[in-house]
C-alpha cells in the first residue's frame, strides 16, 4: 500500500467545532492533519483528501466521479457517509412537528449511491473500504440544533422526537447498520469507527460540543484504530 485517500464528510476532513460564538454561529476550523493524513501518516503511506464539510453520499458520489481518475490499481480508498444523510432539517420539523420529514438522503438513495461508488472505485482498480460510523451523543447535538430555536419551537422538536433524543440516536444507527449491511452484500472490508476508550472515560469526551465531530483527542484515537485495522488487512 503506497496509498490511502479518503472519500466522506467532515469527520474524514477532520474539521471540529471550536466554538459557539455569542449569536449562536458555530465556528468549524480544520485540524492540522485530516482523519485520512493522520491514518496514513501512521501506515507510513502518501495521503490523498478528497473528504468535504456536510457531505452525503449522492455529493460523495459525485466527488469519486471527479476525481476518480486520480485512482489505480494498488491504492486503498477508505469512504465514510452517513452522518449528514441520517440528519433532519431540524428547523423545518421545529416548524412543522406534525408533518412527515424525511433525513437528507432517504435509505434507498443512501444505499444506491453508495453502491455506485464502490463499483467506480473498483472499476480504477483500487481497493474500497468503508468505515462505520462513529458514536455520537444525542443530547448534546440537540441542545446544539435547538440552540437558535425558540421555546416553542423547541418543544416542537422535542415532540417530533417523541419527548427523547433516542430517536436521534435510532436514526444514526439505522444508517449505521446500512453501512454495515452494504459492506457485507458488496464484499467490502469493514473498518470499525468506534471510539476504543479506556476504563471509566466516555465518548462523549472525544466528541466536540455539537455531539458529532470527534475532537482533537478523538481523531487521534480514531487514526490510531484505523490505521491499526488497515495494516491488519493489507499486511
């Protein structure tokens, strides 16, 4: 392996949340190495990024057709989506609880699109791989998408959810277990974006303000086990 770039959304550019500025605006800035350098890094390989901020599959689809003649035989590509495609326009529901609101991408269109990539990946000669999604903590992502809401509307939110932030955690991991199922129906090694913590530490303490973005200490964590995972496959 010379190679290792990297398809997905934020976590895989390695973007955090810095802050919350006074009117509520979350200020994201890059890390000084993307989740895809720093697991290349570790393997001792050269990186390529192609991983953009709020990416889906359908737009991570249209990246790997943009760049997918930098891809050839004997480069490992590693895709991670899922995060922005299980996500709500929050405050559509906030204004219209009892309608019918759909994720980002709905659960066929996930599935196609990402199948499409595997399938132009593999047609360059290149090896894909998936990772699984990392945790989140749901908690604290909806005290962030309701920052900006009023009373009201957050109670809608909260109703919509069914008066528990479970739902959002249930809607992660529906996409979650997707990822994992296309990975075993289209024979994709599967790389496991847990969070490996220590005795009496949570997740939550590798997650940014906003429950979803891995923080400093987490991508560190997370480089570490993929590249471990990697090595063990391509070895």
């Amino acid at each position: 392996m010379d190679m290792l770039a990297g398809f997905g959304d934020s976590i895989m550019k390695g973007v955090v949340l810095r802050r919350l500025r006074e009117d509520g605006k979350p200020e994201y800035e890059l890390t000084a190495q993307s989740l895809i350098e720093r697991c290349a890094q570790r393997l001792g390989v050269t990186a390529a990024n192609y991983a953009r901020f709020g990416c889906t599959a359908s737009v991570g689809e249209k990246m790997v057709e943009r760049y997918e003649d930098r891809l050839q035989t004997g480069q490992n590509v590693l895709l991670c989506y899922g995060g922005n495609d299980s996500d709500y326009d929050w405050q559509s529901i906030a204004e219209q609880p009892h309608s019918a609101h759909e994720p980002k991408t709905v659960l066929t269109d996930f599935i196609e699109a990402y199948k499409r990539m595997i399938e132009r990946i593999r047609h360059k000669g290149a090896t894909p791989f998936i990772m699984s999604l990392p945790p989140m903590d749901a908690n604290r992502y909806f005290e962030f998408v309701t920052r900006n809401l009023t009373e009201l509307q957050r109670g809608n939110v909260l109703a919509w959810l069914n008066g528990t932030t479970d739902r959002i955690i249930a809607g992660h991991e529906l996409y979650n277990q997707t990822v994992r199922q296309i990975a075993a129906d289209q024979g994709v090694c599967l790389l496991d974006g847990s969070l490996h913590i220590g005795a009496g530490q949570s997740a939550s303490d590798y997650l940014c303000a906003d429950g979803i973005h891995p923080n400093d200490a987490g991508l560190t964590l997370l480089a570490d086990s993929l590249a471990g995972q990697l090595r063990a496959l391509v070895a």
